[in-house]
C-alpha cells in the first residue's frame, strides 16, 4: 500500500521552486524546458500537489544548477 506523501513538506519544496524559479525570473514553462518536463508538472508541484520522483527532484536540481543536497541546503523543512 502506498502511503500518502507529507502534505507540509510537499509544500516546503513548492515554496522552494518557486522561490528559487522566481529568483531566477523564469516562468514555469523556462523552468519545465529545464528540467525537461511539462509546465503543468511544474504548476502542480508549485501547487503541492505533485508527489515528486526522485528523477524529477534530480532534474529540477540540475535545472536551478545545483545537486539535490545542494537544492534542499536552502529549504527550512
């Protein structure tokens, strides 16, 4: 059985994109381009509504320029 994702930390990491999507003045389609998904990928995790893969975690890293250690050294989980 599958068990449901933390909602509070589903948002703490949409907090974290945003910010960091904002940060770069990216819309959410530059980002989806990026980390090679789509924009409604990116407006559902924004949302909290997306449970994230860790290849997706991996690539929006990689997108704002950093590792998944480096992309959560900034986040206040």
């Amino acid at each position: 059985m599958k068990k449901a994702p933390n909602k509070k930390f589903l948002m703490q990491i949409a907090r974290e994109v945003c910010n960091r999507r904002h940060d770069k003045g990216w819309t959410q389609e530059q980002l989806a381009e990026r980390a090679d998904c789509c924009r409604n990928t990116i407006s559902f995790i924004e949302q909290g509504r997306n449970d994230l893969s860790a290849d997706l975690l991996y690539r929006l890293a990689k997108a704002f320029g950093t590792d998944i250690p480096g992309f959560f050294g900034t986040a206040k989980f």
